[in-house]
C-alpha cells in the first residue's frame, strides 16, 4: 500500500515541479518581450511558490489523514502498540523469577 501513495506523491511532485518551470517560462518570455518587468516576473514567481507550497501543506496533511484512517481499517499495530506490549513483557518477565529477559525489538 505504501507503494502506491509513494506513487502519487511522487507524481504530484513531478506535476509540481514541471508546473513551476514552466511558469518560470511563461514570465521569463513576458520580461523579455517587455509585456512585463523583471519585478513582476519576480513577484509572480515568488507569489506561484508561496501558494505552491500552502497547497503542498495542505495536500500532505491530507495524505497524511487518508494513510492513517487506511491504516487504521487494516488493524495493524503501531509502533505504540508494539512499545507498550515490550514494556509489559517486561514488567512480566521481571516479576517472574528465573524468567529468560527477551531481546528489545529495534523497529
């Protein structure tokens, strides 16, 4: 599944990135026809970036809210999950005399 969401975020960013060269473009073209200044061109880019990144944010957060709520349908553990059972082995096999101390799990 994490796959496909690499898929797609790495296309919005192939989508993005070919989105603001060409833009880059259209304004170098307009400054040297003269249509506009290198100010405005500059302006614009920097406004087309600004807004470029508030959609990024946006887009990944909700990305971010769709792969949690898909995770959540799969009943995976998370890695909590997986923390909190390590400590209660332990507190388990401390509370056990003679009990073998099992490894930690590095996620």
């Amino acid at each position: 599944m994490e796959s496909i969401f690499r898929r797609l975020l790495n296309a919005g960013i192939g989508i993005a990135s070919k989105t603001t060269k060409f833009a880059e473009d259209v304004i170098n073209e307009l400054v040297e026809k003269g249509k506009i200044s290198e100010d405005e061109g500059r302006k614009f880019m920097e406004d087309f970036e600004r807004e470029g990144e508030a959609q990024r944010q946006v887009f990944e957060k909700e990305m971010n809210a769709y792969i949690s709520k898909a995770l959540e349908k799969t009943d995976i553990p998370t890695r909590e999950d997986f923390k909190r059972l390590e400590e209660r082995v332990s507190v388990l096999e401390r509370s056990q005399p003679g009990a073998t101390q099992v490894n930690t799990i590095n996620p």
